[in-house]
C-alpha cells in the first residue's frame, strides 16, 4: 500500500457519546453496514434463514452464532479481495429459539442447530470501490466454509496421543471433533488463523459426581463439574459430553487452533505446545532470530499471561517449502508464563488505583518457563502434564495472577505488547491487590503495556507499566495515562486489542452494559506523538451486545467490527427491551464494517 499513515498520526474524529441506542453509532463522516449475519447462507445450496424452521442441515451451510473474532486476508495484491475469518464462540438458545423455556427442555434437533453453529466461517469477500464497504462475492465462492462442532481436527505437539487425550470414540488421543467456545485470535505472518478456546467448560455436564480426587483437582481448576449435573444439557443428546462417561473428552478442549482458510479441505489442528488454558487468543511476532512467539491471555479471574516461543524459525519466502514449515511452526517449541514485579513500595497499592509515589504503574517482569526443550520446568508434572493443566504449573511456579487477561497483542509499529485486563470484581484485601493489578473490586478493568528487553519477542525479562486504568473518567480511580481525564471518552472492559498501520491502539470493549450503564464500543488511542493517551468512542454497538473484532485492514482504511450477542440479558422489559439488530426482529449476531464517507481530516479510520 503506497500510501499509509505515518507513525503517531493523531486522532481527528469527533468521539461518539455515551449512549444505550440498539443500533451501531459511527462518528460524522463515516457510515457503517451489515457484511455477514448469523443464518446467512454462506455455502452451496444452504437455505436462507428461517427463524421458525431452523435445522442442523440449514445451520451447517449458514453463518453461524455470536462472532467473535475477526480478520480478513487480503486475496489480491491490492486488497479489493479478501477471506473473512470469524470464530462463532457460543450461542444464546434463550435468543435463537421461540418459546425457549431453558436447557432441560433442549430438542435433540435444537442440539444440533447449536452445535452448527459453534465454530467458525470463512466468507469471500469483495470491497465495494465506491465506498469501502465488505460484502459476501456472488457466484462461484470456493473458500467459504463452515467449521463446527463435528468438524475434524488433529492433534499437533507433545500431548498428541497421551492418554490424557483418549476417549472412547478415538483411542488414537490425535483426533478431535470440533472447537468449542472460541473467542479471540490472530493471524500468523503465513497466511493461517489462531483461535483461542476459551469457556468450554460449560459444555460439560455429568451424570455423577466425580469421585478421583485428581480429577476432581484437574476439573475444578478449569470450572469443570465435579458434581452430578448440567449447564447446557449437551450431555443428553451426545454422550461424550458426560464427564462421568468421558472423563479425558474436556482435556481435547481449551487449546489453540490454526486453521488455514486458503485450503478450504485442509484439518484444523489443535496445538498443545501453546498449552491448554482458557485461551482468549494467540498472537503472533517474530523475534530477532526470527522464531516465532505467541503471546496469550488466560481469560479467568486471578489467571496469567503466557508466551510460546518456536523451536524453529519463520521462514519470509513464499515457496511451498517455506509455507509447509511454518505451518509447522508451531507445533513444538517453549512455553513460559508472566511474572510482574512492581517498584513501588507495596504499601503504595493501597486497592484504590491511587498511582504511586513515583508516578507511575510500572516494573519489571520476567518470562518463568514451563516447557523447555521439550524437558518439564514444573517440579512434580510431566510435559504432558504442564501442557494440559497449564494453569496448575503456573500456580506452581508462582506466576502473577492477573485481572482477566483477554487480548494480549504486540504493537507491530513500536513493538509494545498490550494486555487487556477485561475486570475482576473479586480482588479485594484478601486477595491482595499488587502494581500491576492495583484495583479493589476492580468492575472497569486496564490495560498494561509490556515492552521486552531489546525489544526481542524472545527476551526472557522486560519492563511493564499500566497504560490505562479504565472507567469512568470522573472516578477518581481511573488513570488515563496521564492525559486530561476531561478530554476522554469513557471506557470500561477493554477486551479485544487491535492495531491501525500508524501503530494507534483500537480497543473494543465486552461489559460496559452492566458495569458503566453504557453501550459496549470500539475506542482507539494513539499511543505516541501529542495525542497520545486520547482515548476516543469511535463506535457504539446495539443493545447488550458486546463489541468483538475489531480489524483495521492493513490499508488502514475500514474497520470490522463483530457484534456479539446482542439482546443478550434483555427482559423484554420497556426499561431493557430485547435488540432487535441488525433487521429489526430478533436479533442476529453479525460482522459490520466501518467506512469513511467523506475524508475529513485524512483518508484512514480513525482520522
Ligand atoms: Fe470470550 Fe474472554 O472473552
Ligand atoms: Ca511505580
Ligand atoms: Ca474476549
Ligand atoms: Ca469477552
């Protein structure tokens, strides 16, 4: 792309008010429409959607349910093509079914309609040249393709064929049926999508309780029942969803996946050197020597920060050698675990968000390794053991116990990693509040930037500091980086992280519904330059629907956002009417794009 905006290019926009509308709110001079909505026929012959007549066979061929993550990949040079990827990370049948009285009364049939809709979509896509906007291509569509919770994936990495990963369906312990609860993701420097496994726990009822009691331990550190019992009642259509019956079929859950949306017949696999956890997402920077590094959020209260470091190196060239071994790259490698340290005096973290003596949230930290060379680093747990209980090495070894850590993504332009700390209302004096996570009952959460030493993705120590204290600006808790707290917008649950070519910070949020009152949005700040740490509402989503993606395509001139579960939590109430977006009745989750209608102050998103 010719032209790209420079590094530290302010923000020109006007920021989009605080608002409850059930609609997308975009600033003056930009316009917005839908891509791609769930029911959307997206392969051939799939019906158009029927919101009274769904089956498994329609849902199979149409978009799936509440979107997550996304991306597109540029199919020609100039970009007016492109695959869409989307990870379809849950479903509300409360949302998705007339007359839904709860999961006891759960249809076989409405079984497998939500389990259709699991998963992910790659769509074609084409920009319209007037406008910018992304729409499906008509005709021929060869990429488009489905993947569900019957979909096919292999096991990849040192935990493949253990039989930790054997059920009775596959005793190989290398193959699994479908991805479960995927949230965020990245895509690689090859050309494929990672995708985080994230809630699967939910998934997973039993029949009787679980009486071993070191399964029992493995199952209650990862939310799993230990009780007789369900949440979703998936167990009673598929038995492999009884932990009493299946007790390993949870451990073929929670990883990172690739999948390679160029290759519409290729397998997904699942990748345990990356550790199983609830993963938000990966993503992806080359270090110096150039093997790559996946960095990883573990979305739990008091849970970690983990990075993956390749045992072998990328390869830039695009000969079919060099593609076939990066798509192995990450297959084995070393997997560590954050450890911040504060320099402030502890009893300068008094709970309330009060910064410190010497101006700032800030240390330093180091990478403690779990995995190396393919040798255990966690006393008492085999690799196999470390890479599926991953968050029990790091209680282990005394990794720092974070605030919710969503997306953790590098600044490709100054090679700053951001941590979305989504909240953790749970933090309190008991607990103990530290430097890095220094908020009481911390309902607004932050953000905190990590910078490696020599700015190497492989380093083992770094410096860190917290970029922002989210919330209502008026709080005397919140910190936005130093800038005037009268100037921003109010932002809370950062979840999702993205980044504009001039290296401006997106960030979309996941809760501020119930915790500020306020639609969920999209927001950017430049993260250098005099505007840096104006924090800006680019975009409001509808009612209670959370704001997922988002993606700057790499021209920076359109923004993707995912609007997931809107009407989630709605009563029906005059006071929380249910959403009816994007088509005015029930309420569809979809990918939206953002396009500038007239320049303004520039040509990119964001200006
Ligand atoms: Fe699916 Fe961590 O949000
Ligand atoms: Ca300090
Ligand atoms: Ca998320
Ligand atoms: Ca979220």
């Amino acid at each position: 792309f010719p032209d790209l905006p420079e590094r530290g290019r302010p923000v020109g926009f006007r920021s989009v008010g605080d608002n409850t509308l059930d609609t997308i709110v975009v600033p003056n001079g930009y316009d917005w429409s839908v891509t791609v909505a769930w029911g959307d026929p997206i392969l051939p012959g799939a019906p158009e959607f029927d919101f009274d007549n769904q089956t498994e066979a329609a849902q199979l061929g149409q978009f799936g349910y509440n979107c997550d993550f996304v991306a597109i990949l540029p199919l020609d040079r100039d970009f007016t093509k492109g695959l869409l990827w989307v990870n379809h990370e849950y479903t509300n049948e409360e949302l998705m079914f007339r007359g839904w009285t709860g999961a006891a009364g759960i249809t076989l049939e409405q079984l497998k309609v939500v389990q259709a809709a699991h998963g992910g979509s790659v769509v074609e896509l084409e920009r319209v040249a007037e406008t910018g906007e992304w729409l499906p291509v008509g005709g021929r569509r060869r990429y488009n393709r489905r993947i569900h919770t019957k979909t096919e994936f292999l096991v990849t990495g040192p935990v493949a064929g253990s039989d930790l990963l054997k059920t009775s369906a596959d005793k190989t312990g290398k193959k699994i049926l479908g991805m479960l609860n995927n949230c965020a993701g990245g895509t690689t420097p090859w050309g494929t999508i990672l995708s985080g496994e994230e809630n699967f726990n939910q998934y997973f009822g039993s029949s009787a309780a679980i009486t071993d009691p070191t399964v029992a331990a493995r199952y209650a550190r990862y939310g799993l029942r230990t009780t007789a019992g369900t949440e979703r009642n998936w167990e009673k259509g598929d038995k492999r969803f009884d932990l009493a019956q299946e007790p390993n079929e949870p451990n073929r859950f929670g990883w990172i996946v690739e999948i390679d949306p160029f290759d519409p017949e290729s397998t997904p696999r699942k990748h345990t050197a990356l550790g199983r956890m609830k993963h938000e997402g990966a993503t992806i920077s080359i270090a110096e020597d150039g093997r790559a590094v996946a960095y990883m959020g573990d979305d739990e209260r008091f849970d970690y920060v983990y990075k993956f470091i390749s045992k072998n190196k990328f390869r830039p060239g695009d000969s079919k050698r060099d593609r076939d071994s990066n798509l192995r790259l990450l297959e084995e490698g070393d997997l560590y675990v954050a450890k911040f340290t504060g320099d402030s005096p502890a009893a300068e973290i008094d709970g309330t968000g009060k910064v410190p003596s010497d101006g700032a949230f800030d240390g330093t930290g180091q990478w403690i390794p779990l995995v190396v060379n393919g040798q255990s680093k966690v006393q008492g747990m085999t690799v196999a053991e470390v890479l599926t209980f991953t968050r029990l090495a790091g209680d282990r070894v005394g990794a720092t116990k974070m605030d919710r850590p969503e997306d953790v993504e590098r600044n490709p332009v100054t090679g700053t990693i951001v941590i979305a700390l989504t909240n953790n209302t749970s933090r309190n004096a008991t607990t103990g509040a530290d430097e890095t996570n220094p908020r009481f009952a911390n309902k607004w959460g932050h953000v905190v930037g990590i910078d490696e030493t020599g700015n190497d993705a492989a380093a083992m120590t770094f410096t860190w500091n917290i970029i922002m204290l989210a919330g209502d600006p008026n709080d005397a808790s919140t910190y936005y980086g130093g800038f005037d707290k009268t100037q921003v917008s109010h932002l809370s649950c950062p979840d999702n992280v993205a980044f504009d070519p001039a290296g401006r910070l997106w960030i979309s949020t996941d809760g501020m519904p119930s915790a500020s009152g306020i639609a969920d949005g999209l927001f950017v700040v430049p993260v250098e330059g005099p505007d840096k740490g104006h924090v800006r509402r680019f975009a409001s989503v509808p009612r209670n629907a959370e704001c997922c993606g988002p993606f700057i395509t790499p021209d920076g001139r359109t923004a993707t956002i995912a609007v997931q579960h809107p009407g989630e939590g709605g009563t029906a109430s005059p006071e929380n009417p249910i959403s009816t977006f994007p088509y005015g009745d029930q309420p569809r989750p979809s990918v939206v794009t953002v396009w500038r209608k007239s320049p303004g102050n520039g040509p990119f998103i964001g200006d």
